[in-house]
C-alpha cells in the first residue's frame, strides 16, 4: 500500500472534510450491526471522527490506522470520488485528484 506522501491523492468526504485515499480500506453504509460495532469501538477507542456536522449518518470509512470516520455523503458518492481521476491531473467534477 501506497504511503500518503507517495499518494497525496484526497478524496471529499462532504462539508469540506478531506481524507488521504491511500489511507481507506473501506467505505460502507452505517446500517448492519458489525458496522455499528465498530463505530462504538472506535468511539470508545477515541479513534471515532464524526465529519456529518449534525447530519445522517451516510457512510462510514474506515482508515488503516484504525479511525473510523462518519459522513453525511452517501457511500456510492463517496466511492465514486475515490475513483474518478481526471487526464490532465486537474480536479475532475468531484474535485478529487490531486497530482
């Protein structure tokens, strides 16, 4: 896996709320128990970063340094920022790449 620095690509996650995409491992829907599992662990870890400012809970991402963040955006938007990447390396209609 590709470190931050090597990979400064960073992905929207809604309001504003920027996350290195080298960094997720998943982006799932907050509704099945083992989801809510791991967010409570996270809290209780202190480990939990809330970015829905007073919104639904939407998605949740989850990073490989154990943090699990919250958004308003739905998971789809979400994994559609992380994919799309524009030619000329300029921010494309999600304002997601940064090369």
């Amino acid at each position: 896996m590709k470190d931050a620095l090597e990979d400064p690509r960073l992905i929207n996650i809604g309001f504003g709320n920027i996350v290195a995409a080298s960094r997720i491992i998943a982006i799932v829907a907050p509704d099945s128990a083992p989801i809510k599992r791991i967010i409570q662990e996270a809290r209780d870890k202190g480990a939990l970063i809330d970015a829905t400012y007073g919104r639904r809970t939407r998605a949740v991402v989850i990073t490989d340094s154990g943090h699990v963040l919250l958004s308003a955006v739905q998971p789809e938007t979400v994994a559609h920022r992380f994919t799309t990447r524009d030619d000329e390396g300029e921010p494309g209609p999600a304002g997601t790449s940064l090369t």
